[in-house]
C-alpha cells in the first residue's frame, strides 16, 4: 500500500507496506499527519530560528512470526536546500524498541526506531525540525519522507 501526500514547503509522506492484508494480525506501519514547516523568524545577527512539528502520529503492529522489525526514513528524490536541514524523532511505540533520534534526513534511509519487538496497533508521535542556516537564502517548495518497516538484523 503507497500512500502519498504532497505538502508546502518541506515536507511530505510517502508510506509503504508490502504486506498483503490477511486473516492473521499483520506486520504494519501506519503514518497519518500533514506537517507545513515555514521558518519565518530570526534575531538581526543570529542564526533563523528553528521550527518543530509534532502533529504527525504513527501506529506499528508486529506479529511475533516476523521478528525484530525497524523503522528507517528519508527524504525522496530531492536533498534538502543546501545550508537546511530535517531531522525527526520518532516516540517509541509501548512495546519498546531502540530510539535513533534526532535524525538528520537525507536521501539514504537511515533507522529512526530499531529492534521493534511484537506489538499490536502501538502508537507514536513524529517529531519534525526545520532548521537552516542565514546562509540558506530564500528557498520553497516541498520534500517527501518515505517512512518504511524492515526486518531488523
């Protein structure tokens, strides 16, 4: 299942799950939450002021057969501006994991959450942060986070 969102400015969503849907509890990621991320405020002399968005949600379920699972994300197809950057932090779901954040974006996916053991409809919060640098300018336009579920090692 691919669901895509197209959002302003930075960022976006781009699920996948290759399980099929079945009788049986499944192995899924669930991501809901449309993030618009504008950094519009700095101090003459200093740095812009980072933002933060914390309004996306994410549900796992892991069935006891598929083991250890982890969470990895990146950006799509376009890097970030240069002298900007997107970092998440993902809440651990109840069952537990190992937390990785913040992480950096980029376009290499990287784990978030790893060694998530069976859990059923656990749920998160998704913790964006915009930053960028004077140098940076005046940049637009938008980038997707493609979250997806592995089998850890």
């Amino acid at each position: 299942m691919k669901i895509t969102r197209a959002l302003p400015i930075v960022l976006g969503l781009l699920l996948s799950s290759s399980r099929p849907a079945t009788a049986q509890p499944t192995t899924v990621l669930k991501v809901s939450g449309s993030p618009t991320m504008t950094i519009n405020t700095a101090v003459p002399g200093t740095q812009p002021t980072a933002v933060t968005d914390a309004s996306t949600t994410y549900t796992v379920s892991v069935k006891q057969t598929d083991g250890l699972q982890h969470i990895t994300a990146q950006i799509g197809v376009l890097p970030m501006p240069a002298n900007t950057t997107l970092s998440i932090t993902m809440a651990l779901p109840s069952a537990g994991g190992t937390g990785f954040g913040p992480v950096t974006l980029s376009l290499t996916p990287q784990i978030v959450i790893g060694n998530i053991p069976k859990v059923s409809g656990s749920s998160g919060s998704i913790t964006y942060t915009f930053s960028a640098t004077a140098a940076a300018g005046v940049v637009s336009g938008q980038r997707f986070v493609t979250f997806t579920l592995v089998a850890g090692a």
